[in-house]
C-alpha cells in the first residue's frame, strides 16, 4: 500500500504491481466515501471493469504492442542483416515485463516465440521446426526467458523500494508530528514549572517578610528597652553638660566629655534603631562582605533586655580571626535572632538549672565560618530533629512552624547548611556554616 494525502486525509491505495503477479485478480471491495455513504451498484460494476482494464487489458495490449512493432521491425530490417537477426524481441520482452510485470513479460515471451518460430526458423511461415535450429530456438527461448524475469524484478524492486520510501516518509512524518506534540507539552510543561517556582519564590518571600513582623511583634518591648537607654543616657549627659557650662568659671573639659558621651548614646540609638528598620523593610536581598561577630554583637544589644525580663543569660565566645564572608546581613541576622528567639521559648518552663544562652563564632577549616546558638531548654528528641525544619511544624502553641525553615533556606541561598543537635548540657544545639566565598 502506498500512502497519499488528499484533502488533509490520508488515502491508502494498492501498489501498482498488476494482480496476476500475485496469482489471482484483486477482489472488488464495495467502497466508502469521505461522507461515509456507499456507492450504488452500477458505479461498482463500472469501477470494477475500470480496474479490470488498467490491470489486466492495458499491461497485456502493451506487450502485444511491443511484440508486433518488434516483429514488423525485424521483418523489415532482416534482409540487410545476416540470419538471424532476433535482437528487436529482446527489447520488446523486456519493456513489456517491466511495464506491465511478470506476467506481461511471460506473455511477451510466447508472442515473441510464436513469431520467430512462425518467420525467422526454417521452415518459413510454419510453426514446425528443423531439427538443426531446436537448440538455436531453445536459446533464444531461455534468453528470453531471463530477459523478462530480470525486467520484471527490476521493476518489482524498484516499486518495493518506492514503496518503502514512501512508508517511510509517512513514519517520519506521522514521528514528527508526536515529536511536535511532545515538544508543545513539554513547553508548557517548563512554562507551569516556572510559574509555580516563581509563585513559590514569591510566597517564600512573603513569610519570611511574616516571619521577621512576628518576631519583632515578640521584641518590641526589648527594643523600647535597648532604646530607652541610650535616649536616657542622652539626657542625663545633656543636662550634665549644662550644669558644667554653668559654673563660674565653666569646666569646659566636663562639659567636652559630656558632649561626646551624648554623641557616643545617639550614635548607638540610632544603630538600633536602623537595624531594626532593615528588618521590618521589605528589599530585595543584597550581598556585601561582613563579620559575623558583628551581626551577633548587634544582636545581643537588642536582645538584652528581652533576656534579662525572662532571666536570660546571653553569653558570647567569638573568635577573634574570624574571616569575612559575604551574606545579606539582614538575612544572616535574622537567621541568629530566630535561634536565640527559640532558646530562650525552648528555657520558658525550666527553673531547676540556669538559663543560659551560648553563642559561639569559629574558623570551620579553610571552609567558611561557624555560628552555634546552644541553649539550656527542655532538649531535642530525635523525632522532633526530623522534623523541625518542615514547614508550619512548631512545638510552640503560638508559633508559625515556618521561623526554622526560613532560616534553613537563607542558609541555603548563601551556599551554607543549617542543622541542629542534642546540646551538650541537655539543651539543643543549631548551628550554621557559611562559606567565605558564596
């Protein structure tokens, strides 16, 4: 079958190797238009003859034709030849198997035999044959023989190979078309995946923005606190400043050191109360090089006073040579501040041992630098190590579940890990390495 595309329909029709090649004419079928109605019985009957013809009467009426001008040619020609002179039926045989298939070839052959034996062996113009030409007219009988056989497997290897051409390219074709398919899902498929990670990106953003307005809500009496006592400071010194410019004569040396005293109180103030800006302001993250220690030292400043109202200790051990890595400090702080945060929750209910807070710095190798935040709480089993930096997962009865996974994707974005621990005194213990170049 070879197909054809009419009308953007494929059509499957016979492969045009005449029927009797394959030893019966083909069966007439009754026939279903695109519309799907039948055709009557007079247009079958007259189709069928149709075929009939191009497969049987055209193939045949060719060889014959071929045969009878090879014949007319030769008789024509033989008395300028010596006898004999047969070469014209060769041809004939062989362009009659080839157009019309084995069986056109075979019919040409027993024309072609006829008509030599008839014209060309002695006796002339009778079918009989001389004893001494038989072996001349069995030659010429086998080579024609082989002339149309080789015609006609020409033909037919030429027509198989056309065919499977052609197959082949409706393959290709119908392979192409899925391949298109495949790719157009797979597009849409890589679209849906990018909208979803950037909607995931995007809610990220927004909890970890929630996390830090939770967190400061629990701080904001800590930090009235921490600024309070720089403004108080400011006005002690400011009225003391005063008193020192009013004496007779003025002690200018008191009154100089007041001022700075004043400068130095405003100057920490306002620290606090820009790094606690930084962490309500919704920016995008920017990565500069910074020390560690200073984000734990600034923290511990606004923690203090959170720590001393639940009897807190704080306790700091940073590393003196400790390198520089590069981070976003309001993210990095706010990584430290949830895990102090969380021991001093985790040390609520203990009373019978004191409650303390280490906070420790150190060079981890030539890697990047540790920071572990260790408390004295009520401990952490292995369930709840599994499991704590799941999102919305919380042993608070107020909290989120969302302050550990956020910090643990900071972490993570700065090419670090963040992992936690029984502690060594019955707490728990998280720690976090940042590399120095991320």
């Amino acid at each position: 079958m070879i197909a054809e595309f009419k009308d953007r329909e494929m059509v499957l029709r016979p492969s045009p190797s005449p029927a009797w090649q394959l030893g019966s004419f083909p069966e007439t079928s009754i026939a279903v238009n695109r519309f799907g109605t039948g055709d009557t019985a007079s247009e079958l009957k007259t189709r069928a003859m149709a075929k009939l013809a191009n497969s049987v009467i055209r193939p045949y009426g060719t060889a014959l034709f071929l045969v009878a001008g090879a014949l007319v040619s030769t008789l024509l020609i033989r008395g300028l030849f010596p006898y004999p002179f047969l070469y014209l039926f060769f041809p004939a045989v062989m362009a009659g198997a080839w157009l019309g298939g084995r069986g056109a070839g075979l019919f040409a052959v027993f024309l072609s035999t006829l008509g030599v034996a008839y014209f060309f062996v002695p006796p002339f113009y009778s079918f009989s044959i001389n004893a001494t030409d038989i072996a001349y007219f069995a030659a010429f009988i086998v080579c024609a023989l082989v002339a149309s056989w080789v015609s006609a497997s020409k033909k037919r290897s030429e027509q198989d190979l056309t065919e499977a051409r052609d197959l082949l390219e409706y393959r290709v074709s119908e392979r192409t078309t899925e391949l298109r398919k495949s790719n157009a899902e797979l597009r849409r498929s890589i679209e849906e995946h990018r909208k979803a990670q950037q909607a995931l990106m995007k809610t990220q953003a927004e909890l970890a923005h929630l996390s830090r307005v939770f967190t400061m809500g629990e701080l904001t009496s800590s930090i009235a606190h921490e600024v309070n006592q720089p403004l108080t400071a400011v006005v002690t010194n400011g009225h003391a400043c005063l008193e020192w410019l009013s004496a007779n004569p003025p002690d200018l040396e008191e009154a100089r050191q007041s001022a700075e005293r004043i400068v130095k109180d405003g100057t920490r103030a306002g620290k606090v109360l820009g790094r606690i800006r930084s962490l309500f302001k919704k920016e995008a993250p920017s990565r500069e090089w910074l020390n560690l220690n200073d984000v734990i030292r600034e923290l511990t400043v606004i923690l203090r006073g959170e720590a001393m109202s639940r009897r807190v200790s704080l306790r700091t051990d940073l590393a003196a040579d400790l390198p520089r890595v590069r981070g976003d400090q309001v993210q990095l702080q706010q990584v430290v501040l949830n895990l102090i945060v969380n021991g001093i929750e985790a040390m609520r209910a203990t009373a019978d041992q004191p409650k303390e807070i280490w906070i420790r710095s150190c060079r981890e190798d030539s890697v990047g630098v540790r920071v572990v935040v260790e408390d004295r709480g009520v401990g952490l089993s292995p369930e709840i190590a599994e499991k704590i930096f799941q999102p919305f997962f919380t042993t608070k009865d107020q909290g989120i579940g969302m302050g550990l996974s956020i910090s643990r994707s900071i972490v993570e974005s700065h090419a670090g890990r963040l992992w936690a621990t029984p502690g060594r005194s019955g707490g728990a213990m998280f720690q976090f390495i940042i590399p120095t170049e991320s």
